[in-house]
C-alpha cells in the first residue's frame, strides 16, 4: 500500500510538472534559443525606425491574432487552394493590417540561430512587445513569457466573428473582451493602443461624421477635409489615429477621448458608463497609471487560448502550415 501511494504521488507530481511546463513563462528559450528575443529585437528596430506605423502594425497584429484561434500565429498564414480565404484576408485585417515582413525576417534570423525550436506565435508576442517598447521611448519594458505553438486553422469568418468592430458600445466591447477571459479595465487600457498607427476613412465615415454627433465640431470638420464622404476601396485614405502624438506609445489617447477627438464609436463609447469613464481619466490624469494597467493587460492578452502539446507545431515558415 505504501509503495503504491509513493507511486501515485510520483505519477501525480510528475503530470503536474509537465502541465507547468506546457505553460508559458519568461525565459522559454534560455537554454533552447538563448539570443531568440534579442535577435527579434533587432529585426523590429530596423523596420520601425524606419516607419513607426509598422511598429503599431505589429502591435494590432498580437491583438488580431490573440482574438481569433488563440494567439497561435494563425493570422500569418497566407491563402492556399485548400484554404482561399485565411484571417489575413478578412475584412478587419485586410488590406490594414502591417507588418507581416517584419515577421518574416525575425523568423529568417532565428532559423539561422535555432532552427526548429522558435514559433511563429511567439515571434509574434516579441515583436509586438519590442514594438511597443521602441515607439513608447523605450518605457514600456514588459516581461514576455513564451511557450506559444502555432495553429494550423485560420478562418476569414472566424475573424469577421471575434474581433470587435469600430461600432461597438461599451456592453459589446466588454461581452468581446470576456469571452477571451479578459476584463473590463484590460478593454480600456488596452484600447490605448489607438494612439499609434493609421486608421481608413471607411474605419468611421459616415458612422462618426454625421450629425448629430458626439465628436468635437472642429475635429470633424478636420476629417472631413481627410476623407471623402463616401469611401470606396479605390478611394479611402488613412489618418492618424492620434493627430497629437500619432507615432507615440503613450496616454495622450485618453486625453483626446476626454476631448472627443477619437475616430471611433468604440473609442467615443468608452465615456458613456462611470466605471470606464473614470479608467478614461485615471489613464489621462495619473502618471504612469495607464503604463503600468497596459504592459499587465498586453501579458495577459498573449496568453488567450494558447496551443500546447498536439495542439500545435512549430512552422519552418509562418506563412505555411508544416
């Protein structure tokens, strides 16, 4: 009986400490791929010293990934004859969403150092991480865990259906976010990130323009000298998300929600319940306050519904299933 429970207790302990293994955490590749996040690092530099909007591409691409298959590199896989229509070509992302040659060269870089030990999907949460630390003046320092497989699904309607439109209210935006076991206060810090990159007109023209309308009279006036009245995919222009700081990761966001300078109903939204209302001006007013809620909330988006175990692989190419 003795040796029997002694045994148990082993098998037992020893499961629990392969399913710890299978989680993600800080270091992952200290033994396996040692330089594998600063060999990403410095693939992300160059792109987004060079343009800033890929920097916030990268960004957006973490959070279009995560919220869709999980963060499983799903959105990076291009369309095949058996699969036309992959995430990346789904209305949300395409033709917006950037920087999948970063990506690619990040994952060239790392082949060459370890082949066959670094996902996609991690690469991913790297470069976004890097992203963000490089376009906030080198403040935003977060603590990366890795461990991620990547997916081999990826679905145009699974996109369409999971990530939230520029439409939403804050009950939708709330519903959204809880369904990838995120919070109401992570949707408001993490809604910070419309401070970089560009958004097209056809984003909120005519949802925010007409009138009457929420948005300031001065601010509407300036987009509609930006955007045609009724965009179409041969004429829709860009325009900075953040016409103050556009190429800055940093709270001046909630500041033009306070001022109802933003492009979107879900932006706008956030002022229209007490309890985001007062993140809005806790995240506008308070130093460090909303840096501090972001780098938090941007850990635990990367961890929505992770692949592990038989779940997933490790792509020689993140733009092809193995």
């Amino acid at each position: 009986m003795a040796a029997s429970f002694r045994l148990a207790v082993a098998v037992t302990c020893a499961l629990l400490l392969a399913t710890a293994c299978q989680g993600l955490h800080v270091g992952y590749y200290k033994k396996t791929c040692p330089r594998v996040e600063h060999i990403v690092r410095d693939e992300v530099k160059k792109f987004v010293y060079k343009n800033a909007g890929i920097g916030a591409g990268l960004i957006r691409m973490l959070f279009h990934d995560c919220f869709v298959e999980g963060c499983d590199g799903s959105v990076l896989l291009d369309p095949t004859p058996a699969n036309p229509q992959p995430e990346k070509l789904s209305p949300p992302n395409f033709p917006s969403l950037r920087g999948f040659e970063v990506i690619d060269a990040a994952k060239d870089a790392v082949e060459k150092a370890c082949p066959g030990v670094v996902s996609c999907a991690d690469i991913v949460a790297f470069a976004a991480r890097d992203a963000a630390y490089f376009l906030s003046g080198f403040n935003m320092k977060i603590d990366m865990p890795a461990g991620r497989l990547d997916g081999r699904v990826s679905s145009s309607s699974d996109a369409l259906n999971n990530l939230p439109p520029p439409v939403f209210n804050v009950a939708q935006l709330v519903g959204s976010f809880a369904g990838k076991g995120l919070n109401a206060e992570d949707m408001v810090v993490l809604s910070g990130a419309h401070t970089i990159g560009r958004s097209h007109c056809s984003s909120f023209v005519p949802d925010r323009l007409a009138v009457p309308s929420d948005i300031n009279a001065g601010f509407a006036n300036f987009l509609r000298g930006q955007c045609p009245a009724n965009p179409t995919p041969a004429n829709d222009p860009t325009v900075n998300q953040d016409i103050v700081t556009p190429n800055g990761l940093d709270n001046q966001y909630y500041k033009n929600v306070l001022a109802h300078k933003v492009l979107f109903t879900s932006d706008a939204t956030l002022l229209t319940t007490p309890a985001t209302a007062k993140m809005v001006q806790d995240s506008a007013n308070i130093p460090g306050w909303w840096e501090g809620k972001f780098k938090k909330a941007f850990v635990e988006m990367s961890k929505i519904e992770v692949k592990t175990g038989k779940q997933g692989e490790i792509r020689k190419q993140c733009r092809v299933v193995n």
